[in-house]
C-alpha cells in the first residue's frame, strides 16, 4: 500500500507552475562600442573646444527670447531681427514697455512672429509677476513659460547657467537617427538616448558639437563625409567615405 493511499495519509501537494515571465524591456542596441563614442566626442573635442551657440544674446533673458524665436526659423535670420530690439529692451521689463506692437515690428521677418511676439510678451510678464523679472534656472519652471519648450528650457540651461543637458534640435534629432547612435522617433527619445551614452567628461558641450557637427558636416539633404572628421567610425548608410578629416581645430 501506497503512503498516500494509507488512512490519514495526506495527498501530496502539488507545486502550482511558475507564472510566465514578463520579457523585460529591451534597451535598443546600437552599433558602436563604448570606446568609439567615447573617440567620437574626444574628437569633436579637438576639432571645437570651445563651441558657442549661435544667437546673439546679451543675458538669460535675451537668451530665452532668442531660442523661443529661433523656432522655424534659423539662427542668423533671429540675430538680423533681434539685434535692434535687445539694443532697447534686454530685460522683460523693457520689453513690456516697448509693447507688442513694437515687439512684433522689431520681429516681423521671422516665421509665426505674431503669435512669437505674443509669447515674448507673455513671458515677460510672468517674469515679472512670478520670478522677479529674473529667468528662472529649473527645467520645470522653464518650461511653464509661454512659448518655452524642453528644448529652449535645455538650451538655456547650458548656455546661461552652465548646467549640463542636451537640447534636441533638428540637427541633433537628424544625427541620432542617422547615424543610429542614438535613435528615436521623438525628440524626447533622442534627447534620452543620448544622455544614456555620452561620456559625463563631455556632455556640457555635447549639445553644441553634435549641432554644429549637423549644419556644417553632417547636413540635411546631403551630408559632407569627405570633411566629417568621424567618418571611419560613423555607421551611417548613408556614408560615402570611411577616411576621417584631418583633425584639426577649425576656427571659431
């Protein structure tokens, strides 16, 4: 006679099957090792070690208004339009005695500048009334601002207040994807793709390298390998040569 067919014997249990794992999310591969994005921004280090933004401002005000304006439209055609208005009104206070009338005229050769004039205005006067009419250092706070982005709130915080981030334009966006080192379908995407690889010891000036890398290298329609000084390490399809640039520090 069995044990469990004896009086008083107790069945035994059976153990319940384990419940099926959730696969866990998976981190998107990309196909660059560790040491060759380091070299690529040690790179871009050599060739601009001091990168500089492009639109003129004299303050984080102004800075704040250049960026917001800055949308659709380029960086040259803000400074044209925003060179006479910072020259009478760089603090909100003067902008909001200068009017919006007079804002929008300083502006009207920049796309959307009615509703971008609006925003100046607007801003200017929730500096005012919440931050005394100081910029406020805070992503969350930058972002409350009318016509301020995570974008423009990136850019201000590196450039005016030396905080490291990385602002995603278009040129960033572009790069990420196409030389799918830090692919994404949002900018958002990037932005975090991005900070998940870029080396700490170069990440304050990231933002500006891979812009500039953009607009004069790596450009929208057609980039330039033959001058793209990363181009034996770039996994880009789209690329036309594998013999890097000579690496030489270019002109500010």
């Amino acid at each position: 006679m069995s044990l469990a067919s004896r009086p008083g014997a107790t069945k035994p249990v059976r153990a319940k099957p384990a419940a099926p794992r959730k696969p866990a999310a998976r981190r998107r591969k990309i196909p660059y090792s560790t040491a060759e994005i380091h070299e690529i921004f040690r790179r871009f280090s050599i060739q601009r070690p001091e990168p500089k933004g492009e639109l003129e401002h004299v303050n984080p005000f102004t800075l704040v208004v250049a960026v917001a304006l800055s949308a659709q439209a380029t960086d040259a055609g803000v400074n044209k339009a925003t060179r006479a208005l910072f020259a009478i009104a760089d603090t909100p206070e003067k902008i909001l005695a200068l009017g919006e009338d007079k804002v929008r005229d300083h502006i009207k050769t920049i796309g959307l500048y009615r509703n971008k004039a609006k925003n100046v205005i607007a801003l200017s006067q929730r500096l005012v009334d919440e931050y005394g009419g100081e910029v406020p250092k805070s992503r969350e706070e930058l972002v409350t601002l009318p016509g301020v982005g995570r974008k423009t709130a990136n850019v201000v915080m590196s450039m005016a207040f030396g905080i490291p981030t990385l602002a995603v334009d278009t040129h960033v966006f572009r790069i990420g994807n196409r030389l799918r080192i830090a692919p994404g379908k949002t900018p958002d995407e990037v932005e975090a793709a991005f900070l998940k690889i870029i080396p700490d010891e170069y990440l304050f000036h990231a933002h500006h390298w891979l812009i500039l890398h953009g607009r004069y290298c790596c450009k929208a329609r057609k980039p330039e390998c033959e001058r793209c000084v990363i181009a034996d390490i770039c996994k880009s399809p789209e690329k036309t040569v594998d013999v890097p640039a000579p690496l030489v520090e270019l002109p500010v």
